[in-house]
C-alpha cells in the first residue's frame, strides 16, 4: 500500500472524527470537545505515519531514526493533550463554584508534571535511558537551582498565598503600601491586582506573602460603613432621624439591600452642633462610594426642602 495515501486516509479520518465528535460531545464534555478540536487531527496524522511506516521505501538506518522519532512525537502529544484535556477541566469545574480560588498557579504546575512525565516516557520507549539522563541533570542543576532561586521563591508564595485560603479570585484587598483593587489572577510569579480605574497592579507572590493585607471579602463580601452628619442644636432631632432613615433605606433598595434596617448613633456634642453617625450596609467594598455619594445627595436635597439646613 502507498504511504502516503495511508497518510492521507488517517489525516482525513482525523479531519471528520474533529468535525463530528466535537460537537456531538460539546454540549455535555467541553472540556474533552475544546481538547479534540486542538490535538485531533495532529494525534491522527501521527497515527497514520506509525501505520504506514513499514511501507516507506528508504534507507534502514534513516528508516529507524524516523520510526523512533515518530513514536516520540506520538507518545509526547498525546501527554500534551492530556495536560490540556485536564487545565480545561479544571477551569470548566472552577467556573461552577460561587467562590473561585486562584487556578492559574495550579494550572501550570499540573500542565508541567504531566508534559515532563510524557516527555520523559517518551524518551524511554524510544531507547534513552532516562535514569542516566537524571542523574546527569542532578549533577548540574544546582546551577539553574540558583539562578532560578527568585523565581522558585515567587512559585512556593503564590501556593502559601492560596493554600492559606485567605486570598481568592474576585477578592477586594488592600496593601499596607495603600494599593487595593481587585485579585483576578495568582500565578507562578505573580499576584495581579485591579484596581477601579481598570488599571493592574502586578505584584511579586514573595512580596504579597511577606505584605500586611485587609481582605474587604472576607469572612463575607459586605460589611458596614458609617456617615457623620451634624444638626445644629436648634433642629429637630426626631424629625432629622426620621427622614434620614426613611432615605437610607431607600438608597439601600436602589442598590439592592434589602436585608439591613440603617441606625443611627449620636457621637458628640459640638459648641454648635450635634454629631450622629448613619450607620448603613454595602454589599461589597466598592460599592461604597457610590452609595455614600447617592445618600448624602438625597439627605441634602431633602434637608433642604424642610428647612433643616
């Protein structure tokens, strides 16, 4: 049989097995249909040369080179995608929960011992010995150790950052260097960072896990906050209390609490005023601006239409 018809058969076959299982599956494994579309045709391709290599018509020592190499390529692709057939997984798996914890440290680091592991396999079926191979790279790694010292200290802080659990995706942290924003990624090196305005703060995972943090997430997402406002003594103070409550309330429901009645404390007697704090809930830290903003708007729209102000 002609050798590259073989190879074109198996190219083709792989072609339609793509086309067709992918998205048959898609619906309900979209995890296994995203690493079809990518490695489907290759692992076929690579299917059809181990078959048709007997029928190739060359030299047999550059015959047998060809052949090791092929098995090589083989064994290493369908290790590669396995590394991706399993990130995609787990990102898939991650995306269910309500809480997602940093993947992207994790990701890589399976995506490493799953392709170091094929690429060593591969080599012992082609004939290396690996063993041999692993002691040789013992002996002078210690200098790529050393070199690599910061970058190891960043990878071993990124996964006490999260082991500790005390840092998540979509967490809302301050630094004790004044920058906060949201954590939206915690990989091999870093610990990315943004901030309102859109903008990243990249920071080195040694730094963040040595760094004293205020996580606005946790334990829960929505805490309190207090707004002073003061009276002069001449005004009513029911009456102050009672339209003050009834517009933190209704700000509370614009922005969707509706499971916190506002307070208010008095504070201070001043040599002209009286001192009181409203006390109201924000679901998460960045909300608080806007909601204060809104609030006092209103309190001083309406201060004004009843004389208090």
């Amino acid at each position: 049989m002609n050798y590259a018809l073989i190879v074109f058969i198996f190219l083709g076959v792989g072609i339609v097995f793509q086309f067709l299982i992918s998205r048959l599956i898609s619906k309900y494994f979209l995890a296994l249909s995203k690493t079809l579309k990518k490695f489907g045709i290759i692992i076929f391709l690579l299917i059809g040369l181990v078959i048709a290599h007997p029928y190739l018509q060359i030299e047999e020592r550059i015959k047998i080179i060809t052949e090791k190499s092929i098995e090589f390529l083989m064994i290493f692709s369908i290790f590669v995608s396995i590394s991706y057939f399993t990130n995609q997984a787990i990102e898939n798996y991650f995306k269910k929960l309500e809480f997602v914890p940093s993947i992207s440290i994790f990701k890589n680091f399976i995506s490493f011992i799953i392709i170091i592991t094929g690429f060593l396999f591969a080599l012992h079926n082609v004939g290396v010995k690996v063993t041999t191979l692993l002691t040789g790279f013992g002996i002078a790694s210690l200098p790529i150790v050393l070199a690599l010292q910061p970058t190891l200290v960043n990878i071993f802080s990124g996964f006490q950052v999260i082991l500790s659990k005390q840092l998540k995706i979509g967490n809302y942290i301050k630094l004790s260097t004044g920058e906060e924003g949201y954590v939206i990624d915690i990989n091999w090196r870093n610990t990315i960072i943004k901030k309102l305005d859109n903008n990243l703060i990249i920071i080195p995972n040694s730094k963040l896990a040595d760094s004293i943090i205020i996580n606005y997430s946790l334990p829960e997402k929505f805490f309190y906050i207090s707004i002073p406002i003061n009276i002069n003594y001449n005004g009513d103070l029911e009456k102050v209390e009672k339209i003050t409550i009834e517009i933190a309330k209704n700000v509370l429901k614009n922005f969707g609490i509706t499971d916190f009645e506002p307070y208010i404390t008095i504070e201070n007697f001043t040599n002209s005023s009286l001192s009181f704090d409203v006390i109201l809930k924000v679901n998460e830290f960045s909300q608080q601006s806007k909601l204060k903003d809104k609030f006092l708007r209103e309190i001083y729209k309406k201060f004004k239409e009843e004389g208090i102000i």
